[in-house]
C-alpha cells in the first residue's frame, strides 16, 4: 500500500526512481510523483493516476539530478488527485510518506496557527511543515526529522529531501516497511526489494522506531531515541526476472503457473520421508515446546485469513491441539485472552500487514510465543516473532494473491505434520504415507492446470454474471471463501463463500437460473453432505459449477464440471483452489478489468 523509492548517487536519478515506482506498483496507488534535486533547486513532478501519467509528465518537462525521492500514493486522506499525489514541500523541504499520522487534526490546527498555508488534503504535508520548521531553527536535517518524529503519531514510512543538501535523504520508520540497498557510490532506499534489484542485491531492513541518512558513502542509521545501529546488509538471491512476467499476459496468471514450484521450493530440504519427520528449520518449536503448547491462534487479514482457517483444521486433526482463527484486524480491539502456553501463528504473505503486526505484538507482549508465517526474508513479523516458517513463493506482484495463498497451505500443513509428530498425535506410518502424497503435490498442480482452457471457457459462460456463490464444507469451507474472494477482488463479481451447510440460513434464497454456484465436491469425509447441498441449489434450477476429482459424483448434477487430480483429504486445498484461481482470472480478463492491479485495493496493507 503505497510506495516509497529514494537515490543518491551519480547516474540522472529520474528514470531510476521511475523505474523503481514501477517494481512497486503491485503495492497499489492512485497517484505518483518525485521530488529530484539538481543541485540548486528541488524539481517536483507529480500526476493523478498510473505512472505512465507521470511518465508523460516528465516526458514534457524533465528533471535532472542524482537525488532524489520518488512515491506511488493510495488514498487514505483526500481524493486521488495531482494536489494529493506526493512529494509534499513546504519550504526548503520535500516529503514522501506510506502510512498514517493519527494526531494529523491537531498538528494541522496547530500549524496553521503558527501561519502555515496548506495546499493539500492529506496528513503528509505535516511531516513536510514540521521537518521545515525545524530547519528555520537552526536544526540539521538528521536531527529536523528526529523532532517531528517526536511530536507524531501513527504508522509511517518517510523520506525527506532538502533544497539546502543535495548529498542526502534521510528516512525514518514505523510500522510500514523501509529497506535500504546498498551499493558501491551510491544508496538506495524502498518499500520492497524488487525496487532495489536493478542496482543493489545487498539491503538493510530498518526496524520500527528507526532513521537513516544515505549519501553516496553508506548509511548511518539511529533510532529516534538517538542510539547508533549496527546492522549488516543481507543478499537477496533470488532474480530481478522472477519479478517481470515472463510472457504472461498478467503477472497473476504467471503466478498461478508459478504455484508447482513455489510448491516445491517451500517443501525443498524440510521433508524427511523415510523418518515421517520434517525439518524444523527456523521455526524454534523443538519436541517439549511442542508438547508445551496449550492452545494455538491463528491471527492473519484477507486469503492469509483463508489460509490460517485450513491451518486451525489441520493442526486440530494431525497435532490434537485446540486452534482458533482469529481475524487480525479485530483481534486487538476486544482484549483478547491469550498469554503463556498459546502459540500465536501470524501468517503474512509480506509480512508488513499492519493489523497482523500489531495483533501479534500484543500477543507478545501478553506472553505468547509467536511463530511467523511469512514469504518475505527480514520482514517486520518474522523479525518480532520468536521463530519463522518461511514459505518460498517468491516475489508475487499481482494485487490478488495465488502462488503466495498455496505455499501458505503447505508451510501450515507441514507445521500441522511436525506438531502432531512432536507431540505423539500423528504415528511414523501415517505421517510417510502423508508426506509421501505431499511431495507428489506440484505434479497434480501442473496436471490441474492443464485444464485451463476448460476453465476458460467455463468462464464465458458466466462472464455476465453479477452474483455467485461458492460453497465448500470442512477443509474445502476455507477454499469457498478464497474463491469467492478471488473473484470479487479481479472481476467486480459479488461473490460469497460459504460452509455448505450454512446455505439453507439465507443463500438459498438468491439461488435461480442465473446465479452461478461453484461447488467443490473433492471425494472427502464431506462428499455426501455436500451432494445434498448441491441437490438443494438444482432443485432452486441453480447453476451448478462443480470442482470434482471423480467426474461420476457430479454427472447429473452440474452444469459444468471440472476435473482436478485426486489426492488425500488434507490435501485437497491445494489443488482445488486452481481452477478458482483460473475461473477468477479468465473472468476478470474477458470483462477488462486490471487483474494486476484492481480498483482500491493494495498488495500489502500498512495501515490499518
């Protein structure tokens, strides 16, 4: 949710702060702009709508340096617009900023009695004020941006650029990520590493409650407190082309493709066939903490919520321990009861998620143990939390997340498989013949998406549609869900996802001839129940979708039928999801929608 991009060195700055804004317009934006110090002055250009605006902006009037700061907004304060669209610059001063300045009424009212003119909606043009009065009195930069970090509150990412200095910026964080990149003459600074990819593989994760200054010559970094920090670059190895589509028509199709070897790449090195165990790794849950665990809370927003309701059925079935899921965003607004001996599973596909994060820090701080589930390395969760299961997607740059939710199923499957072996509930025999099937996973995904085209053309059925239904019981409910959630966010569908047996309390009534009910009906405990459910719609003359791995139990039932490889029921997930992420996709395709890029919605949420 919003993007931050920052340089200094020695090359024309503007088109790699273009270039970098573009490495994060998955983060989701109504507006761009930069801020570029030629050596004298600060140029700032800005425009209302995607870069390519921006782009013709600087096409007509460029500008020149190798300073500069550069940001992609989404609105939170103000309408989409130019006036809205950062930097912001008050002064001598230019401001970039992700998050949110809760005490932002105050300040402002203070501000404009002190007789500061505003020519913006939004929170940010504070900061701008601030860091510039700061200045008038005779403050450094550094220390200018140290005071108004003093006097406000909330989430918040910031780069601040000087008329006076055209050798530094100097950024600060809080709750919204910021990371550094390193290279020889010159420093960069992001919101995420594929920014940085094209010049730097070595990055500096800041951490909450800290600053930096980059010049050509590195970075100092402190905490607002005034404490040096002393942190050593980490290398990002993976490609700047795992980040670029690859001939794919949209990065989320590419990443649906993706998923067999995310797949893999998560399980790689963490299955121990012969011994029905899993490697630990980094997770820091031995045998006796394991056999400690009293309860486990699952906290997550959005699909990783989905993900964390297939999680709490697992761990319940294999490791016997009472789970719940909790909606993170709630979570920490009803003082919940969690301490000692839960285990609190925050699962992220950034890792940033604001509300995640914070829920999570209360659990913490509450006395809970807290295990991350997340796709970034050096993110702010797995940095907080006590041990990390990584799942190994890769970057994933489509609003709407796929490849990501997959491997999110498999890292909380294999936590399932390792808990319940620790703590004596899962046998070595069933645990081998689970794990074997498990490994055999990608090769079913790529034998499900070989029906893509079928998909598609399931899709033109339904392309008119302006309602559908999906509906799954037990570890399918999870699945209903992120389908539905799939086609709302990409194709504008309304679309509910329900447990099955929840369809006679209110969704049977919207049932007709025109309403589109996806059912997954995978050959599981719950077949039979949800047979008679799909009895229920045709017999309202529903239109029934059926995402099956025996053709015969929904012959006479379906309109349209598709087919996905067998495989044991705590499996199941992982490969009917496909054909709902394809049904999603082909839908939202042929109605024209911005699949990568949907309307209001971000790729990860820093504020709350």
């Amino acid at each position: 949710m919003c993007g931050i991009i920052g340089y200094v060195g020695t090359e024309e700055c503007a088109p790699i702060l273009l270039e970098g804004l573009r490495r994060l317009e998955y983060r989701g934006y109504d507006s761009a702009g930069v801020a570029v110090h030629d050596g004298r002055e600060l140029n700032v250009r800005r425009a209302a709508g995607k870069l390519t605006a921006l782009g013709d902006v600087l096409a007509r009037d460029p500008v020149h340096g190798t300073t500069g700061i550069g940001h992609t907004r989404w609105a939170t304060h103000g309408k989409p617009a130019e006036r809205n669209a950062h930097p912001h610059v008050s002064g001598d001063i230019a401001v970039v900023h992700n998050g949110i300045i809760e005490n932002h009424v105050e300040l402002k009212r203070s501000l404009k009695e002190q007789g500061r003119e505003f020519h913006s909606d939004t929170d940010t043009e504070i900061v701008a004020h601030l860091v510039d009065l700061a200045t008038q009195r005779g403050l450094d930069l550094f220390e200018a941006v140290r005071e108004t970090l003093k006097v406000i509150r909330g989430a918040y990412a910031i780069a601040v650029l000087s008329r006076a200095d055209s050798s530094r910026i100097v950024l600060a964080k809080n709750a919204s990520p910021l990371v550094l990149g390193v290279g020889e003459g010159v420093m960069l600074a992001a919101s995420d590493v594929p920014a940085l990819l094209a010049h730097s593989r070595d990055v500096i994760f800041l951490e909450d409650g800290e600053m930096a200054e980059i010049t050509r010559k590195g970075a100092r970094i402190e905490t607002v407190a005034g404490v040096a920090v002393e942190r050593a670059a980490v290398r990002i190895t993976w490609s700047l082309m795992q980040a670029e589509r690859g001939g794919y028509k949209h990065f989320m199709l590419k990443e649906v493709h993706e998923q067999p070897r995310a797949l893999e790449d998560t399980l790689r090195g963490r299955v121990l066939l012969e011994d029905g165990l899993l490697e630990p790794g980094e997770m820091g849950i031995g045998v006796d903490d394991a056999k400690a665990i009293k309860r486990v809370v699952f906290l997550a927003c959005g699909t990783s919520f989905h993900a964390a309701l297939h999680g709490r059925y697992l761990l319940e079935a294999l490791a016997r321990v009472p789970a719940v899921a909790e909606l993170a965003s709630e979570f920490r607004y009803r003082d919940p009861v969690v301490g000692e001996g839960d285990l609190v599973i925050a699962v992220s596909q950034s890792g940033e998620t604001a509300d995640t994060l914070a829920a999570a820090k209360e659990a913490k701080e509450r006395g809970a143990r807290i295990l991350a589930v997340v796709n970034v390395q050096g993110s702010a969760i797995a940095r907080m939390a006590h041990g990390t299961l990584y799942t190994h997607a890769g970057p994933e740059i489509g609003v709407a997340s796929t490849k990501c939710f997959t491997a999110q199923l498999a890292a909380l499957t294999m936590l399932a498989i390792h808990l319940g072996r620790s703590r004596g509930t899962l046998g070595a025999e069933k645990a081998r013949a689970l794990l074997g099937e498990f490994v055999q996973i990608p090769h079913k995904m790529r034998t499900a998406l070989e029906g893509a085209k079928h998909v598609e053309s399931v899709a033109r059925s339904i392309l008119h549609t302006r309602d559908a239904l999906f509906l799954g019981r037990g570890l399918s409910s999870a699945i209903a869900l992120e389908g539905a959630l799939k086609l709302k966010e990409i194709s504008y569908v309304h679309a509910e996802g329900y447990a099955g047996g929840e369809m006679k309390h209110g969704p049977l009534a919207l049932v007709d001839r025109d309403m589109p009910v996806v059912c997954l009906l995978p050959s599981d405990s719950t077949l039979e129940k949800m047979l008679s459910n799909v009895q229920e719609v045709r017999a309202r003359d529903g239109n029934v979708i059926a995402i099956v791995d025996d053709e015969s139990v929904a012959k006479d039932l379906a309109t349209y039928t598709i087919k996905v490889p067998a495989t044991v029921e705590a499996l199941t997930p992982l490969l009917t999801i496909v054909p709902l992420q394809l049904l999603s996709y082909y839908v939202a395709d042929l109605r024209g929608t911005d699949v990568d890029q949907p309307r209001n919605l971000a790729k990860t949420v820093t504020v709350e």
